[in-house]
C-alpha cells in the first residue's frame, strides 16, 4: 500500500530512502543509470490526491505532491531491486 507523506521533513527521508535504494542496486548492476533516479512520470493521482486534500494555492500542495512522486519513485526502485537476478561469485 502507497503511504504518502504531507510533512515537509518527509520529502528529505524520502530521498535519503532513494538515494540507499540507488546505491544498492548500483553495487548489483553496473548498467543502472543511477544519475536519473526519477523513474515514475507525472501521476495524474498525485495531483488530484494533493489538489483535493490542500488545494492548490496552499504550500503544502507542492511538498504532497513532491512526496507522492517520490514515494512511486520508491516503490519502483524497491522492485527493480528485489527483482535483479543475485550475483554469485565463486
């Protein structure tokens, strides 16, 4: 289930969380762009979940929103990850 954060302090753990997922999976795939770690296009979702809940003109509509992507963001590199095949050396 998608948690989304509307605290101003989430949106640094969240990329706190992405960043430790990226370093991850470049140690397991030295072929993962990590310089582009926003994999998840715009959500219409996003929008309209943050629009109804603060509106648009309040400040917290941007941080919402920032959050919501970012917590798609880490989801999605969470499952790249778990899916990548172990490396086994012998």
């Amino acid at each position: 289930m998608l948690h989304l954060h509307n605290n101003p302090t989430d949106l640094g753990d969240c990329v706190t969380m992405m960043c430790d997922i990226l370093e991850d999976i470049q140690n397991l795939d030295n072929e993962f762009d990590g310089n582009n770690p926003c994999m998840v296009t715009a959500k219409e979702g996003c929008l309209y979940r943050c629009k109804n809940q603060f509106g648009e003109d309040n400040p917290m509509y941007a941080v919402c929103v920032a959050n919501c992507y970012m917590d798609l963001n880490i989801i999605y590199l969470n499952n790249y990850l778990e899916n990548l095949p172990i490396l086994v050396i012998d």
